[in-house]
C-alpha cells in the first residue's frame, strides 16, 4: 500500500515536473525567442495614428486682402438605423430642413436608405447643403441635435422605446473647406474648389501643387482607454501648409471693373462682357473681370468662364493700333498726307467706310480719328504689304499664348492668305481671331515705349515653411518698335479721344487728363454660313492714361449688345471711362488741369491744395481763404477729418475745397456745383452716395434722388464755356425737338451714334472672302 503511494507520488510529481518544464520552455520561447514579434504585435494594438491636414495656401491681392483660404467647416452625418429605431424621422427631416435651408425630400432619401439585406445604414452623408458648412449652421445643428437626444431619453424612460441604442443620429464632422470670403470678386481669376476638394479653373487649378502643400501626422501608444501613455514612442511630423500667393491683382480696381460690367449689362444686355486693366509699364494685371460672373462659393450656379483668355473675336478697329504702330515705325504714315475716302478696290472685293460714304479728301491723320477702313488698308496692304504686316502682328504678340498664369488660354489666329485678307485684317476683322488679353498686352507695348512684356498675374510666392519670398520681376519679351513710335502713336490715339467733333473715342475723354484710346465695332462672323450677321456685333474700347507717362491700360469688350445703335464708342467708352477715372484716382494719379491765359495774354495763376487735415476748422478756413480760393464746410464737427481736392493737387484758382468734420453716416450732400468729375466722385465716395452722371466737364446741376430704396446724387456736366469742347456740346437734359427742323447739333450726333454702331462692319461689297 505505502509503495503505491509512493508511486503516485512519483508519478504525479514527475507529470507536474514535466509540465512546469514545458511552460518554463513555451514562456522562453514566446518571450525571448519570438520576443519581438509579440512585441510588434502589442505595439500595433497600442498604438494610433491621426492625420494632420495642411492648410491650403491663401491667395491675395497685391495688399494682402484675402481672397481665398481655408477655414474650418462641417460635414453632417447621418445614422439613419438609430434615427428610425429612435421614431424621430419626422422630426429629424422637418429640422434639418430647415436649418440647412434645403428640401425634406433629400434628407428623407438619406433615412430611408436601406442595404441589400433590408437593413437601415448606420452612415450616411447629407450632400450638398450638408457638405462644409459654416459654424452657425453647425452650433444650431448641434443645439437641435441635443433637443433630440432629450426627447429620445424621455420617450425610453416613459417605456415608449425598447431599443438600447437610441439617439438623435446626428453627428458633424469638423474639416476644412475654401473660402472665398470677397464671393465674385475676380472669381473668374480665382477659379473654385469643389466639395470634395478638387480644383477645377482659374489659379486654384493652375497653382493646385504650390497651394495644396503636405499633410502631417503622429503616431503614438495608448493604453485600452485611449489615453497616450506617458512613456511610449511618439512619431510625429508637422504639415507643410500651401504656399500663399499673392496676385498683381488690385481688389478696388478689380471692383470698379465688376461695377462697370454690370452697368453694361444692365443698359444693353450682353451675351458677356469683360474689362481688363494693366499697368503697361510692368504688364501686372491690375484687374480682369467678366460677365456672367460666379460665386466660388457657391459654384454650382453662375458661369466660371474666363473670357479674358478663353474667347477669341474679331477685334475690330481697336486693332488698328497695331498697323498705325507698325506704319509709323516704317515711316509709312504722314499725317498730313491726304487721300481720298469712301472705298478701296482689292483683289477679292471691295472695302468701304463704316459710313459707307467716307469723308472726301482728308489727311491721314484725320482718317485715324474718323477710324477710317480704307486709311488703314492704304498702310498696310498697300504700303507695309502681307509679309512685313504678318511679321509686327506676331511681335505684338498674336496667334500666340502670352504666357500668362492662368489655365486654358487660347492663342488665337491670325493667318492670312489672299489680299483680301490682308486688307481686313489691317483693320481687325477677317482671319483675325485674337483674345482680350492679347489685345490688352499688344497695346500696351504701344502705350509704354514700345517694350511687349509677359503678362504678370502673380506678384510674389511665399513657402510658409521657410518663409521665403520669390518675387515675379517683368519678364520683357522684344522691343516692338522704338520708343519715338510710341510717342507719336500716342499723341494721334489722343486726337481720337480728345477731338470732341470728330474722334470716334469722344465718350472716353475725362476732363483734366490725357486719354488715348480706340473705338471698336466687329460683326460676328454669321453661324452655319459665310458672311457676317446683320444684327450681332462684339464692341470695345481700349485706351490708356495718362498720355504724357502711360500708367494705366484698360480694355472692355462686350459681346453682342442689344440696340441697333449699340457701338464702342457708345457701349464700351462709358464703362472704360468709369473703371480708368475711378482707377487713376486709387492710383494717385493727379489731373493736369489747363490754366489757361487771361484776356491780356498772361498765363493765369495755378495753386497747390494744402493738407488742413486734422486741423481746426477756423485754422482750415483762414489758411484756404488766404490762398483766394472759395471753400465749403461739410458736417458740423470742429477738425478736418478729410479735404478734397487732396493735398499737394495743382488746382485753378476758382476750384472750390471742400472740408469735411464728420464721418460719412452723419453727412449731407454740398452744393457742388462748379466741381469736376473727380471731385464729386470723392465727394460721393465719402458721403455714402451712388453717382449718376451725365455730361462731360464740370458740374452745373445736382439732384438727390432714391432708387430701390439706394440713394443716389444725379448731377450734370457741361464743359467751361468758351472752351473747344464746349463748341459741340449737347446738353444731355434737353429733349430731342421732333420735328423735321431739328438741330444741326442733334443730327450730328445722331450720325455719329450711328456711325459707330456700323463702325468697321464689313459692308455687302467686302463681305465675301477671297479665293
């Protein structure tokens, strides 16, 4: 007995030796021979990882307003299995309806969607108004969601629910999106991001890679409450936001551009219109807008397309700057020389006046102003000829991209053939298919010395990693005729702006400077046949300031105007007027104003403006009286906050300051009779007040008047008496006699409207192409 309890023993004692054995031997080889590998393992079980999103770069204007960037937004996401399982569907749908201002029906989709097996999904996303939207929206969605939850937890403590995973079934996602906090302004510049971050036009698609820069992340061990653990490995790298670019763009400009565009469209209706202005000097775009216009916002409605570079036209007789440039380098025009106008005989067809009847015999130079066809194909089909015309068209820059930043720019065309090609191409029509830009650019070259430069839209690129700046310099291209061609091809633009009888740019003259510009009315090329159409023309106006030192170019072209006497000079000339007034007066720029002489002969005295600004209003008074000069007080406070003119501006005698003591909310509107133009531009800026104008020279009446519910000054301009510009004005306030003894003045510019609205278009003589 006793040996077989020892036998047990034994046996049991050696089974449980055996056995600690194999453990000892199976923890060895977990632990230390397949050590790392369980290691790894339990890494990967502790550890997480998140992503750190870079931020897209900011785009600017050349003063830093923000025009594009990123900031935070929301994604709404639904759980429609816990939102049917909580019985809140109606209350869900009727909510979020209404705080995202979108239809029932589609988030009704959304909670009754089903998987394949019968089962409610437990995530969904609510597009598009569910997609990025701002705080506001997010802080309701959040307060409504709470309202449910509460709701939810009665019904369960009430009995009415058995489910255990109830709730409101709302949930938001914090993420980024694109803003464009200025909406249309130079959207089409811009371009747009959509709601899942794809680029798509404008720079946001051009300069994608610069912009998007680098997401970061951190990798890091936590314990089974999700909690970092103090000790543990902790791998991190920091996001690369995008590059921030700042643009040549200038935001007020590019404002006065958007506003004159949609005074355009509002008189004639346009199938589109676009402005650009450039400092031709540089070749920065200063601004570039079009219509119909877009906000990136919202970039589901609207139209993206940028016409600036994407469109092609017919340009009409502002292209007539190019062969006047390119026969005044050749000394091919003498603007004394006569010839005889009306029509000109080619091979392939005949060519008539926009008038159809010209003007007899009168000097080149008179031609230009007239915007005569058959001046034009006298210098460059007859004296320049097919070869050396070809050769100054592409130094201008056409039937080429011009380079510039901007995505989907088209060359353009301009291959001509027969002679009849030739001939209407020296007045832009024809074979001539150019874009507003590289009319633009071409003309500067004309403006600033004859230097063609690439057009700049970026002014600098920042890497906000290193905080390094790369600055765009002008990238100069040729020299396309001498600097004393551009001279005088200015002074002759100038005589078509100034010359108030005869020059078809009469609409663009702005009292106290120096414009140079261009009239331009092209048929449209008739669709499906050859020809042209009777009642589609595309109209311009392209001109430049000041003369003496160009500083600025601005280019409006408007497609298809409605009107039968819709024509550049009429149509384009009045918003090239507003945006180039407007834009000088941002840029400094100050009037040459004409003193005159007096009735002995003398030149009469001219006077520097003060600065009286932050000064006593009794100081301010004495220190303008003592120069003889009349003044007014504005508001009733006691210090000058602001005077116009502005300070250091050289001013005739009998120009009238005005001081202002109050901020705008608290402004009446002066008497400003006798001002110019600029003047009540400021005065109207200040005053809070929209300004309609009528008339060229200075003020002679003013009206206060309230248009859907927007106040509004009318005034009335008329130049000084005595002067030339005088001679031929009509007073825009006087009705139109009826009867057959009307005015010589009236018929006159009855012709000349008419004149415009033909200007270039190809009569039935020329219209059909050579062969």
């Amino acid at each position: 007995m006793l040996r077989k309890i020892r036998l047990r023993t034994l046996l049991f004692g050696g089974l449980f030796t055996l056995l600690f054995v194999i453990l000892i031997g199976r923890i060895f080889y977990v632990q230390i021979v397949n050590g790392d590998q369980w290691h790894d393992m339990a890494k990967n079980i502790w550890s997480t990882a998140e992503v750190l999103p870079a931020k897209r770069g900011e785009i600017t204007d050349r003063d830093g307003n923000i025009l594009a960037m990123d900031t935070i937004a929301y994604n709404v996401m639904l759980n429609p299995k816990m939102i049917n399982e909580s019985e809140i569907v109606d209350d869900v749908t009727e909510g979020l309806a209404e705080i995202l201002e979108t239809s029932k029906s589609n988030i009704l989709e959304q909670l009754t969607a089903k998987r394949e097996n019968g089962n409610y999904y437990v995530q969904r996303e609510l597009r598009k108004d569910g997609w990025q939207i701002d705080k506001e929206k997010a802080d309701k969605i959040k307060e409504f969601s709470a309202e449910l939850n509460q709701k939810v937890r009665d019904k369960k403590k009430n009995g009415l629910l058995v489910q255990e995973n109830v709730g409101s079934g709302i949930y938001l996602e914090e993420t980024l999106k694109r803003y464009y906090p200025k909406r249309k302004r130079a959207s089409h510049i811009l371009g747009y991001m959509t709601l899942d971050r794809d680029t798509k036009t404008g720079l946001e698609y051009y300069f994608d890679e610069q912009l998007t820069g680098e997401d970061g992340y951190i990798h890091y061990l936590k314990d089974g409450m999700r909690v970092q653990l103090s000790q543990g490995e902790v791998d991190y790298k920091s996001a690369k936001d995008g590059d921030r670019i700042m643009l040549t763009i200038d935001n007020d400009i590019q404002n006065y551009a958007e506003e004159a565009l949609k005074e355009v469209v509002k008189k004639h209706d346009p199938k589109s219109a676009t402005a650009i202005v450039l400092d031709p000097k540089t070749m920065e775009i200063l601004a570039m807008a079009n219509t119909p216009d877009f906000d990136p916002n919202e970039y589901w409605e609207g139209e993206s397309y940028n016409h600036a570079v994407r469109s092609l036209y017919e340009p009409g007789s502002t292209f007539k700057i190019m062969t006047l440039a390119a026969a005044v380098e050749e000394g091919q025009f003498d603007p004394e020389e006569t010839y005889m106008s009306g029509r000109i005989n080619v091979p392939g067809g005949t060519i008539s006046e926009h008038n159809k009847v010209g003007w007899g015999q009168i000097t080149f130079l008179e031609g230009v102003k007239y915007s005569s066809n058959v001046a034009f194909v006298k210098m460059g089909y007859e004296r320049l000829g097919k070869e050396k015309l070809k050769e100054y068209y592409a130094n201008f820059g056409f039937g080429q991209k011009t380079g510039i930043d901007l995505g989907g720019e088209l060359p353009g065309t301009i291959d001509f053939h027969w002679p009849r090609d030739v001939a209407s191409a020296t007045f832009g029509q024809g074979v001539v298919q150019v874009t507003p830009l590289q009319q633009a650019v071409a003309v500067a070259a004309v403006a600033n010395g004859g230097k063609l430069y690439k057009p700049q839209i970026i002014k600098e690129i920042t890497d906000m990693e290193t905080n390094t700046t790369t600055v765009r310099e002008p990238e100069f291209v040729r020299q396309v005729v001498s600097e004393k061609t551009s001279k005088l091809v200015n002074e002759y633009l100038e005589q078509v702006v100034s010359d108030q009888q005869r020059g078809t740019g009469r609409h663009a003259y702005i009292e106290g400077f120096r414009v140079a510009g261009k009239t331009g009315t092209a048929q449209k090329a008739a669709a499906g046949k050859s020809g042209y159409s009777e009642n589609k023309f595309v109209v311009s106006f392209i001109g430049y300031a000041p003369v003496e030192d160009p500083q600025i170019v601005v280019y409006v072209v408007v497609d298809e105007p409605s009107g039968a006497l819709a024509g550049g000079g009429s149509v384009a000339a009045p918003a090239f007027k507003e945006i180039m007034l407007n834009s000088l007066r941002k840029m400094g720029v100050q009037p040459n104003y004409d003193t005159g002489t007096d009735q002995a002969g003398k030149k009469e005295a001219s006077v520097i403006i003060p600065d009286v600004t932050k000064k006593k209003v009794a100081h301010a008074r004495e220190q303008v009286k003592g120069l003889g000069m009349n003044f007014e007080i504005i508001g009733t406070g006691t210090s000058v906050v602001k005077q116009v003119p502005a300070a250091k501006t050289v001013a005739h005698p009998t120009q009238k300051v005005y001081l202002i003591t109050e901020q705008e909310e608290n402004l009446g509107i002066p008497d400003l009779t006798g001002a110019s133009l600029r003047d009540a531009l400021e005065i109207s800026s200040i005053v809070g007040v929209k300004l309609v104008v009528q008339g060229e020279g200075y003020i002679v009446s003013q009206q206060e008047i309230v248009e859907n519910n927007v106040r509004q000054l009318k005034i009335v301009l008329a130049p000084p008496a005595g002067s030339e510009a005088a001679e031929y004005y009509v007073d825009p306030t006087d009705e139109v006699p009826e009867s057959e003894e009307d005015s010589e003045a009236g018929e006159e510019e009855q012709v000349a409207e008419e004149e415009e609205a033909i200007e270039e278009s190809p009569t039935e003589e020329s219209s059909a192409p050579a062969n």
